[in-house]
C-alpha cells in the first residue's frame, strides 16, 4: 500500500538513513547477512538507500522494487547505476521460481494487505537454502505509533505472532530472531 504522506517525508529523512545504516545493517551482517556472488532481491526498496548500502557487499545482481511510483523515480535518479522496479510484492510473477539467493525487506510486511501471499512468493522465488532478512515492527507498536503520529498504517492481521505461524506453515526455518526497541529482525533459511 502507498504510503501516507507523513511516513513518505520520514522515510526520505535523515534519521531513517542513519537507522538503516548504523542500526539495521549491522544488525544483519551480525545476523549473517552477506552477499558477495548471491542473486539479491530487496522488497519495498523505498527511495533507494537500501540499495546503495546493499550494493557496498557485492551482490552477483541486485533488484529493488517498490509499489509506490513516487518511491521507485527517487531510487532511480539518486542511483542510477542499480535496477528498481514499480511492483507489488504479492505478485512476483516476473522472478522465475528459484531465482535469488537473498531476500530482503526493511519494513514492509506491515504495509501489505496480503502479506501472507507476499511471503509464499518470497517461498517461490528463492532457491533452497537462500536467505530471507527481514525486520518488521510488532504489531501492537504500528498501533501504538498510529495513535500518535498518525502515519495510517494499514489495518491487516499482520503482527510478529502470526508471521512466525506463516513462516512456519510454509516450513521456513528461523535461525536467528533479534528483537530491538523499535523493530524484530530475522534470519530465515528456505
Ligand atoms: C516503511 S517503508 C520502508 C521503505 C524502505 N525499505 C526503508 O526501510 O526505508 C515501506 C515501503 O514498502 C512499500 N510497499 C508497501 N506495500 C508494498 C507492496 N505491496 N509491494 C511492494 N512495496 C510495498 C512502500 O511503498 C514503502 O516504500
């Protein structure tokens, strides 16, 4: 879903930046995030940084996509050297099955109305034993925050306890889990 005009400005903020880079990243490089040689996808790339840090590990090929066209145009004209896509997670259709070594998402699951379906394409697209690194907000907190910020958060069924259900169903493997003040973070094997 698009995001609110709020949560769209923060996102392109400075602090998000920092966030990402001197918080989330570490975090997953201790977690096991590494990507010389591997295929990588990135979900709601947002307006590229992501990509930019990504990139510095090497990836063999690097595709981000976003659903927000504003989102996408931003990624494209600040990084013009790495590929970003206009595209809704729940249909991946245009990856083949068993394509990337590495998904990942800073934040996105709880933007998605069918976030579940996201995940089983997720499923589809990576090969056995890929990775997907992945770092959501509990849902109580996305509440929480909603009461005072007012970013207008979807309203899903999305919250960590029934993602950890999905992944299960879809026999995912959680090898590691790491829960901060504002986001839980995962390393799960296909
Ligand atoms: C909270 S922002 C995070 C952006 C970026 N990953 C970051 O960490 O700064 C969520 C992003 O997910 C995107 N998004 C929401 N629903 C989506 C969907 N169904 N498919 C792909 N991207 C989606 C939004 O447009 C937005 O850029």
């Amino acid at each position: 879903m698009k995001l609110s005009t709020p949560e769209f400005r923060a996102m392109q903020s400075l602090p998000r930046k920092l966030g990402q880079r001197y918080f989330e990243m570490p975090i997953f490089r201790y977690m096991g995030l590494g990507l010389q040689n591997k295929d990588v996808l990135e979900i709601g790339c947002g307006s590229g940084y992501g990509a930019f840090l990504l990139n510095q590990l090497q990836p063999k090929s690097y595709v981000g996509f976003d659903v927000m066209a504003e989102q996408v145009e931003l990624a494209k004209k600040k990084y013009p050297q790495f590929q970003f896509l206009i595209q809704d997670a729940e249909d991946l259709s245009q990856f083949a099955n068993e394509s990337k070594d590495v998904v990942i998402i800073f934040g996105v699951l709880h933007h998605i109305p069918n976030w579940r379906k996201a995940i089983d394409e997720i499923v589809r697209v990576l090969k056995p034993g890929g990775s997907l690194f992945l770092e959501e907000p509990r849902g109580v907190d996305i509440k929480f925050f909603d009461s005072i910020f007012r970013w207008g958060h979807p309203d899903t069924d999305f919250g960590l306890n029934a993602l950890d259900a999905h992944l299960s169903k879809r026999e995912l493997k959680i090898v590691n889990k790491r829960w901060t003040p504002l986001l839980t973070m995962y390393h799960i094997w296909k």
